[in-house]
C-alpha cells in the first residue's frame, strides 16, 4: 500500500510540474498577445515611440516568461524519473520554439513598421 501512495504521489507531482508549465506558457502567451496589439489599442497616443517601447517590453517578458517556464519545467523533469509518463523534451521545445519564433516576428514587425 504504501508503494502505491509513493507511484501517486509522484504522478500528482509531475502532473503538477505540466500544469505549472502550461501556466508559464499562458502566461507568456498573453503578454505576447497583448504587446502585439498595444499599438492599436494606443494608436491615438502622440508618443508613439512610447507605445511602441512598451508593447516591445511587453513581447520581451513574455518570451523571457516562455523561457523561464521551460527551464523551471526541465530543471524538474530528472527528478520525476519514475513517473509513467512525461511531455517528451522534443514536444516542449517545439511548443517554445514556435512561440519564441512569434516573439521574434512580433518584434521585427515593430521595428520595420
């Protein structure tokens, strides 16, 4: 019995380390998202240099934000060695890798327009 409360224990642990991932993600996603439409939001705005400064902090935190969850989310994995089933690392660093890749061309369209 007590082996059985050990496996649960640890699937509600690594269960935990995804959702604490998806959140990191969400989270980065969000700022993303809303550094991307800043500008029109406060297009009005006679400093435009400003807007467009803070919808660029805006994409640069969440990206970083991304970053961060992926790297909280692989430094946890080793432990959770037993574990039945982990995301495999290929799947994480697709998902931030597309986002990342949004990011960059988020950023690039403020800077050419």
């Amino acid at each position: 019995m007590a082996e059985q409360r050990t496996e649960w224990a640890l699937e509600r642990t690594r269960l935990a380390n995804e959702r604490t991932l998806i959140a990191w993600l969400r989270t980065g996603l969000a700022l993303l998202g809303f550094g991307a439409i800043v500008p029109r939001l406060l297009g009005n705005v006679e400093a435009q240099w400003l807007v467009n400064l803070l919808a660029v902090l805006f994409v640069v935190i969440g990206s970083a934000i991304v970053a961060l969850g992926v790297h909280a989310y692989r430094r946890m994995t080793p432990v959770l060695t037993d574990a039945k089933q982990v995301i495999p690392w290929p799947v994480i660093a697709i998902l931030a890798g597309a986002i990342e890749v949004a990011a960059i061309t988020i950023l690039i369209l403020f800077i050419l327009y």
